[in-house]
C-alpha cells in the first residue's frame, strides 16, 4: 500500500520542519489530493494514524483538500471540470484534453499551537 510510505514521507516532512522553525506541536497538516493522484485518502488517514503515535505529530490530525479534475480543451480552448472521468470537451465533444489540476499531491501547510 503506497499510502503508507506517502504517509511516512509527509511525517517525515513535517517533523524536519518542526526542527528547523523550533515548532513544538502541530495541530494540523494541511494537504492537497487531486482526483487523479491515485492517493486513497482513508488509507492515507490510516497509515498517517498508525505511525504517528510514537512521535511528536501524536495529536496532529490530517486535513485534506479533494481536488477535482479540471481540463482545457485543445480544440475550442475552453477549461471544464471533469465529471466521472469522461475526458470529452461538453462545449465540443473533443477529447484532445490538457489536465490542469486533479495530479496534486502536496503539503499545503502546517499550523502549530
């Protein structure tokens, strides 16, 4: 399950820049998951819960944005939102696509108490 080594990145993360900014205690890690990502958010929760008890992010919790698929269409130059992963243009029925969010898989911010 590669949600638990992202998990393991994010902590790992977070706890350096704990150190560098002299942060005693977070209370929330703010992250960003597009659509696409292939990142199963409650699986993330899981393994971000099963390793952080032993470690100074015991109490933080994870708070996630879902970011939807949005595309821009080749051919009319329109942007749309993807619905149900169907890749065609609604404006021109193409399917000569660009995606320009739903990949994300970032750490947004850290809030400390």
């Amino acid at each position: 399950m590669h949600e638990l080594r992202i998990a393991e990145s994010i902590v790992q993360s977070v706890l350096e820049e704990m150190a560098r900014q002299n942060l005693h205690s977070i209370k929330t890690i703010g992250l960003r998951i597009g659509a696409l990502s292939g990142v199963n958010i409650d699986s993330l929760r899981f393994g971000f819960e099963s390793i952080v008890p032993e470690t100074a992010l015991a109490h933080a919790r994870l708070q996630v944005e879902e970011v939807a698929v949005q595309g821009e269409c080749r051919h009319c130059g329109k942007n749309f939102e993807v619905n149900e992963f169907i890749f065609v243009c609604p404006h021109c029925f193409s399917t000569d696509m660009a995606i320009k969010t739903g990949q994300e898989l970032d750490l947004v911010y850290i809030e400390a108490e």
